[in-house]
C-alpha cells in the first residue's frame, strides 16, 4: 500500500504541474503578438534571421508550444543563455541583446551593486531593454557572506537560518528585498548536503541531515515564492560529498548509488515545493556517470532528474566558467555538451563568453535538426518561467 508520505508528495508535485501549465499558457498570452523584435539583426550576431523554427519536441510544456514556434531561432537559442556584465549600468550591447530577445537575462554581481537606489535604477533599465521578454535577472542571495545586495536578507547563514527556525522568515524577507530592488530569481537555496569531513560547501548547508536539509530547502523555497521571487535549487545532484568547490577546481564524489539517493533528498523536497529552476553542478559522480560532468552528463540531466525525479523546470548549469567546467572543454563546447544532455539554460559569468555560447550554440541548430528540437523544448520551458517574472 502506498504510505501517506508518497501519497502527499505525489498530490503536491500535481499541483506544481498544474501551476507549471497555467505559467505556460500564459506564456503563450505574453508573447502571442509581436515576436520578431530585431530578430537577428546587428549586435554581435550578423547572421540573419532564420525564421521560425521548428515545433518542440514532447519534452516542452504543451501550452508552451505556439509561444516558442513564434520566436525566430536566434530567439529561440536566446532563451538558453544567462550573460553577465561588469559595471553598475548596463552597457549597449547588453541592452541591444536583450531587446532583441538574444539573451534570456542577467547574473548581477557585487561590481553591479553599490545601493538600493542604483540597483532599482539598473533593473528598471534592464526590463525596459526587453519589452518582449521579461529579463531572468538572477543574483546569489543565499544568506550570510553569500549575499550580493548586502543590505538585504538573509542576514543568517543557511546553517543558522535552520537552527534558529527562521528559515522560510528569512526567504520571505530576502524575497521582499530583493522584489523591491527588480530582481526575480534567487540563486538559492542551496540543497547539498556536508557528507564528508571537510566538504567544501558546508558552511553554506542547511544541515548535515538529509531530511532536515530538505525540510529546510521546502521552507526556503516557500517563503521566497511568497515575496515572488523565482529560486534555483543549487547543486544537482549535490555537492556535499565534495571537498573541492567545484569553482576552484574539478571534483569526483565516489558516493555509492544509495548514498547518492539520501543526498538527493532536499532536491526531491525542493521539485515537490515547485522550484522554478533547478542548477546542475559540475563534479563528476561515477555511480551515475563516470565519464561526464553532472552539468554534461544525460543520465543525471535527462535521466535522473527529469525521468526519475519528475522535474519540469528550467535546469540551469552551475557558472560555465567554473574550474571544474572548464576542465571539461571550453565554454562552447561544454554548453553544446550540456544543451545536449537537457541543460535549458547556460549561465556565463566571464568576459566573452556569452557571445562564444550563444554562437555555438545557434551554429548547432542550424546544422542539426535533432538540436534544434532541443533548443526548442528549452526555449519552450524558459518562456514558461519568464512569464512567471512580472517585475
């Protein structure tokens, strides 16, 4: 007999489905009309538009479907890339992008952040760059040092929020903050759990018990859509096995299948809760797969995840610029490898690379057929979110 547990997990990840389904259709209302805004044209990509492309495989979410057959393939690829810019404005050429729906959004960074009033100023420019899209504009708000507006909450560590009990209080204040300077997805909160001395990432866990940390990563998520914030469970399929981050250097976690399965216990918590986007690490496991990176590897992106886990979201990689990463292959070739594997969303945080992704990646779809269905079951489930951010 099915227990109780399953059968209210299994009843809340249909209600996040349903919820995915109307952020969909109204996906499909936001962007019925007008979709060829400087599709193509001047900027860093000379090419010329290719038209629409072709309809989505059955991986995207159906409503999705005419939404993401309106955009050109330069829009399409678009939606796949996060870019990254130095300064507190946004320079020409990041506005030109957005405008012509070439990028999905932003990460902003501390050298983006100086105060509540500059930073309202710079969203605020960065939407009306993009009257089509409604820009992802994403920044690291875990709590404790791991704060990029420094005068927003969380104030507390991920650790302390769960010892305090605060912890969906906490998310629901940063959440607050972050609404009220135009920023709409978190790059949190973080779901790894510490499960070796020394692991790298522990001082930015919840716990070191998995069930404690998933009930922590439900709470955290809970009180960050609260305030309307999207968030992004971080690291797929967890990094606290680790004792190198994976941004400095790579990382192989020799945890067997059932341990891996107990890591994996915040993340089931966090698809239950609705997160919006999910970030796939860059370690390599070899109980999963001993020859890719996490971030590049289909049996964690496409098997695990989405087959066995359920997931519907957006999956995002970790930064391409990461150690790790590039340890794997150049940025444009670790994106085509990860866009392969069922990775919707490229984050680029180094100068240059969002253009290098951007122009691998639409090269592919081009040349390939099977890709650019791909890229438009990505396109599909990032239009989805976007139409979930209303500024």
């Amino acid at each position: 007999m099915e227990s109780d547990e399953r059968i209210e997990r299994r009843r809340r990840r249909e209600q996040v489905r349903r919820r995915r389904g109307r952020l969909a259709a109204a996906a499909l209302a936001a962007f019925a009309v007008g979709l060829v805004i400087g599709a193509g044209g001047g900027g860093d990509d000379p090419a010329p538009s290719s038209g629409t492309a072709p309809r989505p495989d059955d991986a995207s979410p159906a409503p999705a479907r005419p939404a993401a057959d309106r955009l050109t393939l330069e829009q399409q690829v678009g939606r796949m890339v996060i870019l990254r810019f130095a300064g507190t404005e946004a320079p020409g050429y990041v506005r030109r992008v957005l405008r012509q729906g070439r990028a999905a959004g932003v990460i902003l960074f501390a050298d983006n952040v100086v105060s509540p009033g500059q930073l309202k100023t710079l969203t605020r420019t960065l939407r009306r760059a993009s009257p089509a899209f409604e820009p992802l504009i994403c920044v690291d708000q875990e709590g404790g040092e791991i704060r990029i507006l420094e005068w927003a909450a969380p104030e507390r560590a991920a650790g302390e929020q769960a010892a305090a009990g605060t912890v969906r209080a906490d998310a629901l204040a940063a959440g607050r903050d972050l609404r009220a300077a135009g920023v709409g997805v978190t790059l949190a909160p973080v779901a790894d759990v510490p499960s070796v001395d020394g692991a790298a990432l522990a001082s930015r866990a919840f716990a070191r018990d998995p069930e404690q940390a998933a009930a922590a990563v439900a709470e955290s998520i809970a009180g960050w859509h609260e305030a309307g914030v999207a968030t992004t469970v971080k690291h797929f399929p967890g990094l606290g096995g680790a004792t190198v981050n994976t941004d400095d250097g790579p990382a192989t976690i020799k945890r067997s299948r059932a341990e891996l399965d107990a890591d994996l216990e915040p993340f089931r918590a966090a698809i239950d809760a609705g997160t919006d986007f999910v970030m796939a690490g860059h370690a390599t496991y070899p109980a999963l797969d001993g020859l890719h990176i996490a971030s590049q590897s289909p049996a964690v992106i496409d098997g695990l995840l989405r087959a066995e886990l359920g997931f519907d979201g957006v999956v995002m990689t970790d930064s391409m610029e990461a150690a790790a990463a590039l340890a794997a292959g150049d940025v444009d070739e670790s994106a085509l490898a990860s866009a392969r594997a069922g990775v919707d969303l490229m984050l680029t945080t180094g100068r240059g690379s969002y253009i290098r992704v951007y122009r691998a990646l639409l090269a592919q779809a081009r040349a390939d057929a099977g890709f650019r269905r791909r890229v438009a079951a990505s396109a599909a489930r990032v239009l989805a979110a976007q139409s979930s951010r209303d500024g």
